[in-house]
C-alpha cells in the first residue's frame, strides 16, 4: 500500500492510497492464485 494524505484544520482527514494483495495458496484448493488491487480514497470527520 502507498498513498499520500492530508488534514483539513483540526477536523478533517483525507487520503488517497494505491493498494495490491497477493494470494499465492497450495495446490489443490479451490483459488490458488489471486491478486487484488485497485484505488481507494477516504475522508475521516474527527469529533
């Protein structure tokens, strides 16, 4: 995972993250081999 973030004022939170997961399993099972991975953005409201 690797992004970059940034805070608005004391009450705001926002970042921007590039994210990638590898499976590499046993042979023989159902999902041997999976690779996820994709954007993700979030914004956190701090009370």
């Amino acid at each position: 995972m690797t992004g970059i973030g940034k805070s608005f004022g004391s009450l705001i939170d926002a970042s921007l993250t590039y994210r990638s997961l590898y499976y590499d399993m046993k042979a023989g099972g159902i999902l041997q081999k999976n690779m996820m991975h994709g954007p993700q953005t979030a914004v956190a409201f701090k009370f």
